[in-house]
C-alpha cells in the first residue's frame, strides 16, 4: 500500500502516469525474500533477474565490467 501512495504522489507532483503493467522491480542479493513478494504483489507479479537486458544493456553490473559486458 506504501508503494501505491509513492507512485500516486509521483503521478500527481509529475504529471506521469505509471503504468503497472509495464512495471517490473530489480532487487539487489541483500533484498528479503518476503519483501521481494510483498512488492512484486504489488507489480503483478513481475520481477527482474540480474541476467536482463534493457536497452541490450545488462541490468546487473558485478565485480567484473568484462563479464558483465561480454568483452
């Protein structure tokens, strides 16, 4: 419910609409398992592994920029 309130104040102040059925949340390894739940009920559902692309650009950058970029 927190979560709804900051993106609905976002809307309001911005102008923005967040559309929640494009939305998807990217956690770090350190994030809580039952707060990785609690958020992605909120975002349908929809989660973001390290792997992902966007843009062909990788999401999660580790220790190693060559492995992260493949170069």
């Amino acid at each position: 419910a927190c979560l709804l309130q900051i993106l609905q104040k976002y809307q309001l102040f911005t102008g923005q609409l967040v559309n929640l059925e494009k939305s998807s949340a990217f956690f770090s390894k350190n994030t809580p398992a039952t707060t990785q739940h609690s958020i992605c009920q909120v975002l349908n559902g929809i989660t973001v592994h390290r792997s992902s692309r966007y843009l062909g650009m990788p999401l999660g950058i580790g220790k190693s920029k060559r492995e992260s970029f493949n170069f």
